[in-house]
C-alpha cells in the first residue's frame, strides 16, 4: 500500500457533511484529493477553504450533478483524462430523506431521484474509473451506505406506486450494499477492494437538518462517521478486506437480501439496463 502522500483519493459529495470533512483531513496528510460537488460555486468556495486551511495544492474540485448518467460518464472521462493515477474511490454523494408527502422526484434520465443519485450514479461511476482503478492497483472502492435499509421490492423498484421518501432511502442505500458485494466478488484477486459502511448514525449533517420530518435532530458528530469512513480508505490492516459491510469501525451484517445471490444478480442485470452497459 503506498503512503497516503502518493495517494490520489476521490470523494463525491464532498462539498458538505461527511465527505467534506474527509477531504480536509486526507488533505491534511498530503494526499490528493479530487473533491466532487454539484453546484460549481460552492465547490470553489469549499475547494479555496480546504486548500487555505490544509496548505495542500494538491486538492482538485470536479464538478457533476450525479442526478444524471452523462454528467457522471463526463467526470469519469475527465478524471480519466487528467489523472494517471487513482487509488481509492469513495461514493458519498447522497440525497436524504426529507418528509412524508413528498412527491417522488426524476433524475435527468427519467429514475426515482434518490435511486439514481444515491446508488446508480454510484454503481456507473465505479465501472466506469475500473480500468483506472485496476491499473493503479492495490486499490479500493467505498461506497457510504447507511444503516437504514429496506428490502429492494424488485416489482416497484423504483416507487412508482404509493411514493415515500424515506422507502426510497432506505431501498437507495440497500442497493448499494448489495452492488458492494457484486462487484467484490467480480473483482476478487484484482487488487481493487469494494466496500461499505454505515458511518454513523444522525451525523450532525446536511442531510439531518433538511430531514427534520423524519429525523429528531443529530446525535452524533461528523467526526464519528469520518473516523469509520478514513479506516476504510487508510487502514493498512484492511489492504486485502473486501466485501464486507462495516456500522462505524465493526463489520457488521446488513439487511439478508444483501446475501441473497438472485437478488444481487437481479439488480446487476437492471442497473446496466438502466445504465446502457452491454
Ligand atoms: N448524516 C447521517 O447521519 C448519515 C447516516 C448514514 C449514512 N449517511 C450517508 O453519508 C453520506 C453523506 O451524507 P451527509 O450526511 O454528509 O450529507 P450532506 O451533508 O447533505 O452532504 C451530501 C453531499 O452530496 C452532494 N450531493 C447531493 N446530491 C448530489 C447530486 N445530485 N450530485 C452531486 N452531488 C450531490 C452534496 O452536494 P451539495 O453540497 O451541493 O448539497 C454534498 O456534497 C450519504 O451517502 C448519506 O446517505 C449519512
């Protein structure tokens, strides 16, 4: 495993919460950071922060609105084209739950918003930076799932019927579980490692204060869930671990559909439908 300082590190959704804390900490040790965000004014202003407070000139800011398919093709081609290197990928971008009643909201491709966002823009964007990750090999794939999780209803995937948002978190987060192990056992002795966490639970986020129908308010701080998240992305103990699901720093058990090979092999086949991968 190289030392963090030679370490080129990805993290979406790193413009606030979570990701955004990260990025400042792995900054702090001399990795390069590429951060991702949405909105390209806040992404300079949250790039101009970070690299004031780190003194690292080795953090870059790409900009995607993962709520469409060419928009997450376009930033793995550019990170394609600008990086030689990539060790580690961190799918973090994520949308909440906000309240009961919502309507149910499209990504640009015409999916259920959260869906899309929180786990096909995740499951793209992995194949997609592959052939970069296995090139730059030891390397690892992590996506941020949580520990509010729904078993996938595989004939309403996504929610056409009887709408709810937190359903549709729940289910977005499983998926990505359930992917994590898909694409770990493809991957198996390629020295690219893909796995996941819970990072903790009503992280004093973003995503908590816009939740507040759902959510009593944060019960614990960001710094909790970094800690689990950079583990995963530093931790030499963990070079050859893969496949697992991780609430905080243990390896925990997620919902049984995440074990259940028919339903991982269902939703691989659907997702690169849905994804135009042949
Ligand atoms: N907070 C918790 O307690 C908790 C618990 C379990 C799991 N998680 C997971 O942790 C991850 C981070 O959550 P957080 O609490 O840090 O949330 P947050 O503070 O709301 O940050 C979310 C990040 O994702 C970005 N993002 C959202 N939609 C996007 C889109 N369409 N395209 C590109 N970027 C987008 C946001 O960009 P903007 O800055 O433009 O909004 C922001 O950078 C999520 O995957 C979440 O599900 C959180």
């Amino acid at each position: 495993m190289r030392a963090l300082q030679d370490q080129v590190i990805l993290i979406t959704g790193s413009t606030d919460g979570l990701g955004r804390l990260v990025a400042t900490h792995l900054a702090q040790q001399g990795a390069t950071v590429l951060m991702h965000g949405r909105d390209p004014a806040k992404g300079a202003e949250v790039l101009r922060e970070i690299v004031q407070a780190t003194q690292n000139p080795r953090v870059r800011y790409y900009n995607a609105d993962l709520a469409s398919l060419q928009e997450v093709r376009d930033l793995a081609l550019r990170i394609r084209l600008n990086q030689p290197r990539l060790d580690v990928v961190v799918n973090n971008a994520g949308i909440g739950p906000v309240a009961p009643g919502l309507p149910r909201r499209l990504s640009a491709d015409g999916y259920e918003l959260l869906f899309a966002v929180n786990y096909l823009a995740g499951f793209l964007l992995a194949r997609e930076l592959l052939p970069l990750l296995q090139h730059s090999a030891p390397a690892r794939i992590i996506n941020v799932a949580s520990i509010g999780q729904q078993t996938l209803d595989f004939d309403d995937l996504q929610l056409d019927h009887n709408y709810d948002d937190a359903r549709a978190y729940r289910q977005s987060k499983l998926a990505q579980i359930l992917d994590t192990f898909t694409l770990a056992e493809a991957l198996a002795g390629s020295g690219v490692t893909v796995n996941c966490l819970h990072p903790a639970t009503l992280m004093a986020t973003k995503m908590v204060s816009e939740g507040s129908g759902y959510f009593p308010g944060a019960k614990t701080t960001t710094e909790q869930g970094a800690e689990a998240l950079e583990r995963l992305i530093c931790a030499p103990e963990l070079q050859r671990s893969t496949g697992l699901y991780y609430d905080g720093v243990r390896e925990a058990q997620a919902n049984e559909q995440a074990y259940d090979a028919t339903a991982r092999q269902r939703l691989l086949e659907i997702s690169n439908r849905l994804c135009n991968i042949t």
